[in-house]
C-alpha cells in the first residue's frame, strides 16, 4: 500500500497528551497541518443506487447535529451512532455485498458527492480483505499509511503499534474527515482503524456483515443487492452510448436479464462489447448465453474475471462450508430451505443451519423471508464449478434432496386427500428425514412454497434417470395442481411422467401416467390429444385386466367429452365407471361415478336422474367425510335446482360448495361454481349480484389461462348488460 497520497497542506501546530495503558504519552503534532486527499477516483460511469445514495444522504442529514460532550451542539457528518465512553459519538457505515456487487463505487460515489463535508480531508485504505494476494492488509500497516497522509514525519512515529493508533486517534480528533475502510476482512482488521472522534465519519465496504461492528460500535449495516432491472439498462446505456442502445434495443435487454443485475458482470459484458465494437450487441448476448460463466472469466487479469472474484470468498471457508456451497449450486429450485439443505449434503441440521450462516455471512448467499436461501444465478454457477466435489458425491447429494421432497410431498398429499390412491414410493435414502408436517393446512402452505422446487426436483429426478421418483412426483402434487389451477405446470410434469413410465416395468404406472397426461392436455383445451392419452390408458388397464384403472380412466374420459360438449359420450363413461367402481370396494370413488352420472345426466336433460344420483352421491361423500367430494356434489345439485326453476335452492347449493372449496383453496373449481352461479342470481332478478360473481370467475379464469372459459363469461356479462339495457328502454 502507498504510504502517502495526494494531500494539502494548511497551518497549525500543537501538542496532545493520549493516555496509554500503563502511561501517558506526549505526542508532537508535524510543524505542517495535513489535509488528505486519499479518495480514488470517482467512478466515471456511475449508473442506478440511487436508493441507497438517497438513504446515505438522509442518515448524514439526519445525523448532523449531534451533542458533543460538554452539552453544546456541535455539526457533524456520519451514518449512525455509537454512544461510547464518555458521550462521543463516532459515525460507522458498513456496505455489505456479495464480490462484484459494487460496494466500493457506491463508497466513492457517495464520498465525492459529499466531499464538502469533510473539508479537513479524506483517508482511505484497500484493507485487501478478498483479493488477490489472499493477505489482508495488517492494521498497523493500515494506521502507519494514515499516520504519513497526515503528514507525520517517519522520525516521529512511535515504534510500538498501541501507540501509532493512539497517534492517529489523536491527528484526527475533531477534525471532520472521512475514513473510507474498503474491502475488510474481519471487525478485527477495522477497530484499530475507526477514530475516536465525534466528528469523523467511517465508511466500511465488506463481503462480510462484520456483526460485531454493528453490535459493540453500533455501526449501520447497509446490505447492497444486484441493481434493479432500469439501473442496470442504464448502466449499459452509458457505457454503450444511446446510439447503440437504440439500435439493438432486445439485445441490451437480454444482456440485462443474463447478467441479472450484477454490476461487475453488466461492466464485463460492456467491456466486451466497447472492445469489440464491429461485434453487434446481439453477438455478445449469444456469446454470454451459450458461454455462461465463462463470457465473464479472465485468463491474465483476476479482477476482470468475475469467477476469480467470487473465488476469494471462499478462502476463508471452513471445508465443510466450501461442500455446502457447492452443493447449493446443484440444489433443484429458485431457492431451498435449511431443512432441504440438511439432506442435500447429508449433515446434522444444527450443522447444516451453520454453514448456511456462514455463507449468508459472506454474501454468497442471501436469506428471504419464510426462512429460504437463494444464491444469485451467477454466483450458483460459479458455485457449480467449486473443485474437490468428485461425480459421486454430487449425485449422491442430489438423491438426497430429491428423496426429501419425495417423501415430504407424500406426506403432504396424504394430509390433503387421506382417501386418494396413491402409492407408497420407496423408502428414502439414508439418512433423509422428510419434513412433519402437522395438518392439512401445513401440508397446503408446504406444497404451495416448494411449488418451484418440486417442478425442478422432478426435472433433476429425471436427469437421475430416476424414474419411479419421476411418476411419483407428479402423482403426488397433482390434485394440489388441479385445485390451484396450476394447469401448464400439471401438463409438463405429467408429459415428464409418461417419459419415465416408458422405463417402469409396472404397466399400471404406465396406464396412470397416460391417464394423467390426457386429463391435463383436456383442461387445457387439447382435446384430440387428451382423448388419444386417455384412449391408450383405457386400452393399457384393459389389457392388463386392471379394473381399477379402467374405471378412473372411464371417469377421466367422461370430463374430457364433457369438455368438448358432447354430454352422451360423457354420460356413457360415466355410466362405465359407475359400474366399475361399484364392485371395487372404494365407496369415494364409486361416491365421484355417481356425482358424473348425475353431472352428465342433468346436463343431458334428465333432471330426475341426475338428482339420484347426486344425492346419493352426497350421503357417501358426507358419510366418509370427503369434503372436496361433497363440494363438487353440491355443485351438481345447484345446477340441477336451477334446472328445474328452484333458484334459491340452486344458490344456496353453490354457497356451501364455495364455503368447502375455499377451505380447501380449490382455485380450479371455485371459478367453475362462480360461474354457475351467476345464473341463479339473474333468473332471481340479483343482476348486481351474478355480475359480482361472473366478474371473479373471469379474473380466476384468465389467472388459469382458461381462455374459452374467459371469452363465455364475458359473453354472459355482455348479454346482462344487454337485457338490462333492453328491459329499460321497454320500461
């Protein structure tokens, strides 16, 4: 480090007397008063934080006045505060974030902003804490750089490293400076260096969150994450110049999101590009896409490579907490929870909890509410690449957590419909513990926050050419699916499923499989292909003389007829499952062929029929309290009371279908009975009122992407409109 840098010179001379630990000290202030310039270079192409900026400016405002120890108001600067001894107040900001983040251009960028308010100079010192000598810069070094910015001749500086602080302590006090401390390793490597006094201001830049700094110096911890989308394009845009930005707009835009906000990366890509300026922007988007981490390496200059900066966080890694980040790296889903991680890498979840802090302590991972961990894309690349991970253990991890969220998604599942079949997969791998959950709304709000973790776990299954854990995956969230409406992600886990059956000797899962894929391409409007799924089930059960799979295809059949409006091919079906499940034993599903008959048969006109079967559908489903059941029943039974002029009837049948459904969150069903429901509520002259419902049935339709459902509804609403408006003209 330069011992001296660029400074100014003024008058003044003096003497101070620093008490020591065993004796006082007489000090001789240099002939000449010093005035420090040590601030590097404002960053040129400074873009976004301006958040942060703001918030930087609002605690120095905020923090002006402050009440020196004698009781007289004195101004200074500063970011927060630390009653120490004696009342003195001394100002320390600490800018965490991950390498790369930019915590040191939001440093320089707020210190020359503010520059006129530390007239009696600036220091500032690279404490080295991640680079690429791997060697911190020791304290004394550090204080010994300040002592001879301060203009301390060499003669006059004290041998013993206690007194050269007590030194600078002494140089600095009441004058209103700033202390910028970049790049620090520990707490350790900056308490030597903060000054005693009130006047000063202190401003730290850490991978680390340097957590007793905060609680024994009362410092404010500044968290700096990636920029915000319009921050990042203007960072570009001022690297690129608008010209070129307005020529290759989408290209700009696909850099943006593969660089995901992270400055150093933006700043690499745009290096890239004004270094190659005969290379258009979409070139250097293909390159980072198709290249990843790779595009933002570089072989002869370590602090232009963004994976060689990552890399000096992990040098002060325990091994254990190097594995766990690696592992992360492989981990399926957006982002995963201490539980989860605690089976990834086969440790003890007091340990595993451990390492997570560990690395939330060194910005390479980032805690989110609910308790969940995510890493940023990139830094889950670099993650991917950690070395000493052979093959096996990496495979071995990812059994690991696929088997966790197996099991607990079994679990979940038989919280929710206790009455399903399902089958049992098989036991986990050693040592996986599957989360307990306690009840059924635990298992919902489970399901609901892995969403995106199971879809990738059942993706990392399949890349495992774990097959049956493939099937199983999709079985086991798959009314969770149906209830919330979750229709896309239903058809491509189960067209994953059909893939994976093809390896499974049971020619049952096969047949489920197909049954599934045909049922989900139905919901979706896919009808010639839903049909042709479904076809080649039935004809998989039949071969194999699986009863039981006959009848739920016949079931499954019946809806996707149903759903192209041909109820006489709907009712047969149902009638075949009917008769199916009658002589199997199960009284809920033969209760669910008995709500179809009923279902189909209202639909087909045959009111009295259909109120038969329904009902006698209703007293199994309420006898074996199966609720989703007897919701889906009452629906039927309010279609039909409508059908035969009882409206009152038809909309009390609907309110207590919703009141079930919406126990449940049934997303799926709720829109259809809103639906029905509107119909009721005209024929009873509630004009407001079917609007009402016909209005959330449409927002629900259009979150499901059921388009055909949105455009009907509409229609509906327009023709209500028009009987309104008709029947006041006539008035």
């Amino acid at each position: 480090m330069a011992s001296v840098a660029q400074h100014a010179i003024v008058g003044g001379a003096g003497t101070v007397v620093q008490a020591g630990r065993d004796a006082t000290v007489t000090f001789h202030h240099p002939t000449r008063r010093v005035v420090p310039c040590q601030l590097l270079a404002a960053p040129r192409l400074f873009a976004g934080r301006m958040a942060e900026l703001a918030g930087l400016d609002e605690a120095l405002t905020s923090a002006a006045l402050v009440t020196a120890p004698n009781g007289q108001a004195q101004d200074c600067v500063g970011l927060s505060t630390d009653l120490s001894v004696g009342g003195a107040t001394l100002m320390v900001s600490a800018i965490g974030g991950a390498g790369g983040i930019g915590k040191t251009w939001l440093a320089l960028a707020w210190a020359h902003r503010n520059l006129n308010r530390f007239p009696d100079g600036q220091l500032f010192v690279d404490l080295h804490g991640f680079s690429p000598t791997g060697e911190p810069v020791e304290p004394e070094a550090a204080v010994r750089g300040f002592l001879d910015a301060l203009g301390v001749e060499p003669d006059r500086i004290p041998t013993d490293p206690g007194a050269q602080v007590a030194l600078y302590r002494s140089l600095v006090a009441g004058r209103r400076m700033l202390i910028v401390l970049d790049n620090a390793a520990s707490t350790d490597q900056v308490v030597p260096l903060l000054p005693g006094s009130p006047t000063c201001t202190v401003l730290v830049t850490s991978r680390h969150r340097l957590a007793s700094l905060i609680d024994r110096h009362g410092a404010r911890h500044l968290p700096l994450d990636v920029l915000a989308r319009h921050e990042a394009r203007a960072l570009l845009a001022a690297r690129f110049g608008d010209d070129r930005v307005a020529a290759e707009p989408d290209a700009v835009d696909e850099l943006v999101e593969l660089c995901g906000g992270h400055p150093l990366a933006l700043a690499i890509s745009a290096r890239n590009a004004a270094t190659r300026p005969g290379i258009r922007l979409a070139e250097i988007a293909a390159e980072l896409r198709e290249l990843g981490l790779e595009a933002l390496d570089h072989d002869t200059d370590p602090a232009a490579s963004l994976p060689t900066v990552l890399s000096w966080s992990l040098r002060r890694l325990t091994d254990e907490q190097r594995t766990v980040f690696g592992l992360l790296g492989i981990a399926p889903g957006p982002d995963t929870t201490p539980p989860a991680v605690a089976a990834l890498v086969g440790l003890p979840p007091a340990r595993a909890r451990r390492a997570l802090s560990a690395l939330e302590e060194g910005s390479l991972l980032e805690r989110r509410p609910g308790g969940r961990y995510a890493m940023h894309d990139l830094v889950r690349a670099y993650a991917t690449t950690v070395p000493d991970l052979p093959d096996d253990v990496r495979r071995m991890a990812l059994v690991r957590v696929v088997d966790f969220h197996l099991h607990t998604a079994f679990a979940a599942d038989r919280l929710l419909h206790p009455h399903r079949p399902l089958l049992q997969p098989g036991p986990p791998a050693l040592g996986v513990h599957p989360l307990p959950l306690t009840d059924a709304a635990a298992a919902a709000a489970w399901l609901e926050a892995e969403h995106a973790t199971l879809l990738a776990t059942q993706r990392a299954a399949a890349a495992l050419n774990l097959n049956h854990t493939v099937w199983h995956l999709a079985s086991v969230w798959d009314v969770f699916h149906a209830r919330r409406g979750y229709l896309h992600d239903a058809l491509i886990a189960w067209r994953t499923a059909v893939q994976a059956a093809a390896h499974v000797p049971d020619p049952a899962v096969r047949s489920r499989a197909y049954r599934h894929l045909g049922r989900a391409c139905s919901r979706l409007g896919l009808h010639e292909e839903g049909i042709g799924h479904l076809n080649w089930a039935l004809a998989l059960a039949a071969q194999h003389h699986d009863s039981t799979q006959q009848a739920h295809t016949h079931r499954a059949l019946a809806s996707a007829w149903g759903r192209q409006g041909d109820d006489r091919r709907a009712l047969d079906h149902a009638r075949h499952a009917l008769g199916l499940h009658s002589v199997l034993d199960n009284p809920v599903r033969e209760a669910e062929a008995l709500n179809l008959v009923g279902w189909y048969a209202a639909r087909s006109g045959d009111l009295d029929t259909a109120r038969k079967h329904s009902l006698a559908a209703l007293i199994l489903f309420r006898r074996h309290h199966e609720p989703d059941g007897e919701a889906a029943t009452l629906g039927s039974l309010g279609f039909i009371a409508h059908g035969i002029g009882d409206h009152r009837q038809a909309v009390d049948h609907y309110r207590q279908a919703l009141s079930l459904y919406h126990a449940h969150g049934n997303a799926y069903e709720i829109a259809d009975i809103l639906d029905r429901a509107g119909h009721p509520h005209v024929a009873l002259g509630r004009h407001d009122r079917a609007r009402a419902v016909w209005r959330e049935a449409m927002k629900l339709y259009r979150e499901q992407d059921r388009d055909t459902d949105v455009q009907r509804v509409q229609q509906q609403l327009d023709n209500l409109d028009e009987s309104i408006d008709t029947g006041s003209s006539s008035a």
